[in-house]
C-alpha cells in the first residue's frame, strides 16, 4: 500500500526534497549562523531570568512599602491616643 508520504518521499523530486533541507542546516552550521541562533536563545533565557528576578525585587518592594506604612499609621495612631 504506497502512502501520500510514500510517494512524496519517492517522487521525482524526493531526494531533493531530503536534501535540500540537510544542506541548508549544514550551510547555517559553517557560516556560523547555527552559533548565532544558539546565542540568541541563550540570551532570550537570560532575558526571561532578568524579568522573573525584577518581579521578585518589585514584589518585595511593595510589601516593605505597605509594612513601613502600616507601622507609620501604627504610630501615629498610638501618638493620637496618647495626647487625648
């Protein structure tokens, strides 16, 4: 029983169709260009990280922000009571 893919693959045109897409890879690998494309995931991941980590710093911020204004209301509230 001969496939759609059978008969692409062993058509007039299946070898190149094999092939072509093997030379481009290996044309990018010697140019350099695989590197690159590594590089640039590489740094993408680095971006991701540097987002995450300013997140936490953000998130962090704001709860020293609403301690620091919970205790100033704190204060100011036992300052109040204390001139009454």
């Amino acid at each position: 029983m001969r496939t759609e893919i059978y008969r692409w693959m062993t058509g007039p045109m299946g070898v190149l169709r094999v092939t072509l897409p093997l030379a481009a890879a290996a044309l990018c690998a010697g140019c350099g260009l695989a590197g690159t494309t590594v590089a640039a995931g590489t740094g993408a991941a680095a971006e991701v990280q540097q987002a995450q980590q300013a997140k936490q710093t953000e998130d962090r911020v704001k709860r020293e922000l609403d301690q620091a204004q919970q205790a100033a209301a704190a204060q100011r509230d036992a300052a109040e009571s204390q001139g009454k």
